[in-house]
C-alpha cells in the first residue's frame, strides 16, 4: 500500500488546505475500518495538522435515498428528498473549500453507497455552487490490474469537473 502521508502531503502543500481551510470527506466504503477509510484518515490528518478544519462522512453509516430522477432540481436547486441523512452532508459539502473523495471497487466501479451519493449531488449540476473548489480522489482495490481502474477514475473525475466545477489536485490508486 501506498504510503498515506506520502499522499497527505500532497494534498497539503501549495494545493489544497491551511489555516482556516475546512475540508469535508467522503467515504463510499460501508467499513469505518477498510482501507478507504484508512488513507482517507491520514490525508485528513496531515490537512488538520496544517490548520484545515476537517469533517468526514462515511456513507456507510448514513441513511441515505436513492435519487427519484424526478428533475425537481432543476427547477428548485435542490432535492426533493428531505428525510434522509444527505441533508447534513449537503451542508458540509456547501461549506466546504475542498474535498476528499474514496470508494473502493466494487465489481469495477465505485461502491453502491458513493454512486447514491453521486447521484444525489445533481442538484449542483444547474448552478454549479461547487465550482472551482479543490479535491482529490482515493480509489482502493485488491486487484493487481490497477489499469483496469483507470476509467473508473476518469468517469469520476470528468463528471466532477464538467458537471460541478471541483478541479482535481490528485488522483490516487491504492492498491
């Protein structure tokens, strides 16, 4: 495995966090204890340790719906869905001036738990209120074919960018 304060430092220095800085993560892992969660931990350390103020999100542990691809957003900027746990994260993704992403892999792609959440980040799509604000993204496998991921995180990141304006510091591959 790749070493994490490798990866934090990265995201520290000259890019992303300093003194003031709040950095919000999400992990797409349904294990508090995986590996996603791990490297996700170090990086939020090394940030909070340069004076980022730091919140984590494991959606694993969140009750979160499914997007109802009712469009509502795109009148309203906002979701329908009011009674789920998406609502705290939205806030802090709002409040935030960079991000953290992780999911493992599962059968190719991200976990379920982060395309939920993927899906129910659309309602930026229309004014693009994350726009230009920093992230990296942690992708965690088993397998040795780490290539086969690459479009995985050129899915993510393209999306990101196009639909919401998050530029991208880092990507990482973990395997």
């Amino acid at each position: 495995m790749v070493s994490a304060a490798t990866y934090s430092s990265m995201f520290i220095i000259g890019h992303m966090t300093g003194f003031g800085m709040k950095v919000t993560a999400i992990v797409g892992s349904p294990r508090k204890t995986g590996n996603s969660a791990k490297l996700v931990n170090a990086i939020l350390k090394g940030a909070k340790e340069s004076g980022a103020d730091v919140s984590i999100h494991y959606l694993g542990d969140k009750n979160i719906k499914p997007c109802l691809g009712c469009y509502s957003c795109e009148k309203t900027k906002e979701c329908v869905i009011k009674d789920d746990d998406m609502q705290e994260v939205y806030a802090d993704i709002e409040s935030a001036d960079a991000y953290v992403f992780a999911s493992p892999v599962y059968f190719n792609q991200v976990s379920g738990q982060f395309k939920v959440f993927i899906d129910r980040i659309f309602p930026y799509y229309w004014d693009k209120p994350l726009k230009g604000r920093k992230s990296m993204f942690t992708l965690v496998f088993e397998d040795d074919h780490d290539h086969l991921y690459d479009e995985v995180i050129e899915w993510f990141t393209d999306m990101m960018e196009s639909c919401h304006g998050v530029e991208f510091i880092d990507t990482v591959k973990v395997h």
